[in-house]
C-alpha cells in the first residue's frame, strides 16, 4: 500500500500533472479563441515551473519578462534587419544578454527570436500568446503548487 501511494505522489509524476492541466488551458484556449496560446519554448517552461518550482530560473519575474524581453528582441531585430542568418544570430545574442543583465534569465525564452523570426510573426505575438501565455503559466503554477503539490510557489523575494 506505501509502494502505492508514493508512485501516486511521486515528484515526476505531480510535475506531469502540472504540465498536463496548464497545457489543457493553453490549448482549448487555442481552440476557443482565434489567438494562439501555445509555443514551444512554453513547453519548456513547464518543465522548469512544474518540475523545479524552487529554481531561480522557474520564478515569476523570469518566466514572464524572460520571454517578453526575447520576443520584443525577436520582433525588433526582424524589423529592423529582417531574417538573415546574422540577424538571427544577432537576436539570439542579445536576447540572452538582455536576459542576464536584467536577471530575467529563463532559458525556455532563449528560443523566442527563433520562434519569431523563423515563423515571421507581427508584434501581436508579443501580447498573444507571448504576455498572456506566460502570465497564464505562472499563474496556473502558483496555484498548482499551492493547492496540489504544496511546494513553495514563487521563493521569497531577497
């Protein structure tokens, strides 16, 4: 019976539940409205917040300005260049500069001038599904830790 009920508590599987409910949100989202909700590097974000909720990098401020930061860095570098390898690059250098002198580091983000530039998205992407994505994500995790898996969700500021 303990055998039993630890693989229904285990961490793995918790974090998978988490991730299973948020993308369910995310894609009948998609499905109910003309907006898309759901990217990749969001998928990525879900490991991070689901799985390592105590890691600087899942925390609100990183999730949510980590990819705000990156997409605008997508859409202004695409903009002003538009799609080369050097501007891609470009991108993708400044993005994960702007992430660390900002301390929004969220790695999942670094994909964002991919995701961008290579799909040549407008600057409606940075609000959808871009900011409502990534707030709907932090907020699904807090209350998904703080209701389900009872780890502390977000750290303390200090």
């Amino acid at each position: 019976m303990n055998s039993a009920k630890h693989i229904v508590t285990h961490p793995a599987l918790v974090a998978g539940l988490g991730a299973t409910l948020c993308t369910l949100l995310l894609t009948h989202l998609d499905s109910w409205q003309q907006h898309i909700w759901l990217m990749a590097p969001f998928g990525a974000t879900m490991v991070i917040l689901f799985g390592l909720p105590s890691s600087p990098l899942a925390q609100p401020k990183n999730i949510i300005f980590g990819h705000l930061l990156t997409t605008f860095i997508g859409l202004g570098v695409m903009q002003a260049m538009g799609v080369t390898p050097l501007s891609i690059s470009l991108a993708m250098g400044l993005a994960i500069a702007l992430m660390l002198l900002t301390r929004t580091t969220h790695p999942p983000a670094g994909a964002n001038p991919l995701v961008v530039m290579l799909s040549g998205q407008d600057w409606l992407f940075l609000l959808t599904p871009v900011l409502c994505g990534a707030l709907l994500i932090t907020a699904c995790g807090w209350c998904y830790h703080k209701f389900i898996s009872r780890q502390p969700y977000p750290l303390p500021q200090g």
